[in-house]
C-alpha cells in the first residue's frame, strides 16, 4: 500500500505541470519504486509532458540531416563540412558549417508550433542571414523566405531544399530571385556525405 501512495503522490505531481523527472527518479523514496509498472508509467507520462519535442513526429522529420557530414559541389569539389545535432531534448536543430575556405556560419532549425511550419535562422561571419520556412515535401524539406546581405543592405527572396537521396546522401540545394520571385536562379548546391568513423 506504501507504493500505491507513492505513485499516487508521483501521479498528483504532474497534474499541476510538475515535469521534474530526474527529481523524482532520483528521490531515495520515490526511486525505489523503478521498476514497478505504475511508477514506470506515471514517469514515462511525465517526461512526455517535460519534454514534448521527443515524442512529437514533426519535430523528428528533418533528423535526416543530423550528423557529421563532408559536402562537396555537384562537380565533386570540396565545398566544407557541416556537423548537424539535435539540442535541447529535440526541439531544435544545430548547425555548425566550415568551409573549405575557412569561413562558416550557423543555423538553428525548429518547428513554429503556432504556424505548424519548419523555420531555419542562419547567419554567417560575412553578414549573410537567412530566414526561411516551411514544411516536409514529397521532395524534401522546402523552406523559403529571404536572404538578406548585412554588407550591401540588400535583401532578396530565398528557398532551399533538402532532399534525402537513395544512397544516404543529402542534397542541399538554395535559390534566390532577384525579380521578387518571378524567376529563380541557383545559389548553392551541395551534396552531403557521412564522416567516416
């Protein structure tokens, strides 16, 4: 009976949005229950609640660019590398980029859960930035919006794609208009390839 009251208090804990897990896990009291189903699934419903990007399906559908990564131009020219991680128990995505030419930039990459919609923030050591959104194609992950030049204090319409290939590849392919969107033309195009261990 002492263990039904504890997964009775464990149960209470969450309804008023109580989502620290690791405290009740490690408790000498309530621990001692790991193991006892109840306890285990109290748990697993509060850690749901804690961290709500783990178990949400959206925010896994751009884990296919997650990893350490050579690029290379469609020419086979080394463009850099990119290593891409999941953060903050999944609710976003990292970017770190290198170039081959020694510059980079990062990108942070999330779901807006207001407007249900992918969004990447990037920015750069030259004063590039790029605010682009969108969603899980048939072709990939689409995002579109703008570019913006800190530089020139220009800002033009921006769209990338990243399409999963047959062999375990990931290629990544931006465009920007300089008509306002009447016409595209290609801005990059790289294709990624996992590090060797």
């Amino acid at each position: 009976m002492v263990r039904g009251h504890r997964c009775v208090f464990v149960q209470s804990a969450g309804k008023p949005g109580f989502t620290a897990v690791a405290f009740i896990r490690n408790d000498p009291i309530l621990g001692s229950m790991a193991g006892n189903e109840a306890f285990e699934e109290l748990t697993a419903e509060l850690e749901k609640a804690a961290y709500p990007c783990e178990s949400d399906p959206q925010f896994a559908e751009f884990d296919f660019w997650i990893g350490e990564w050579d690029v290379q131009m469609a020419k086979g020219q080394v463009a850099g590398s990119n290593v891409i991680t999941r953060e903050q128990r999944g609710c976003y995505l990292r970017e770190k980029w290198t170039s081959a030419s020694g510059g980079g930039g990062d990108s942070i990459n999330y779901v807006d859960r207001i407007s249900g919609e992918w969004v990447q923030v990037w920015n750069d050591a030259s004063g590039g930035q790029i605010n682009i959104r969108g969603g899980l194609t048939d072709n990939g992950m689409l995002m579109v919006g703008t570019l913006h030049d800190i530089a020139t204090n220009t800002t033009k319409p921006f769209r990338g794609l990243w399409t999963l290939l047959p062999d375990g590849r990931v290629r990544q392919f931006f465009e920007q208009s300089d008509d306002g969107g009447e016409t595209w033309v290609p801005w990059f195009e790289g294709f990624y390839t996992r590090k060797a261990n």
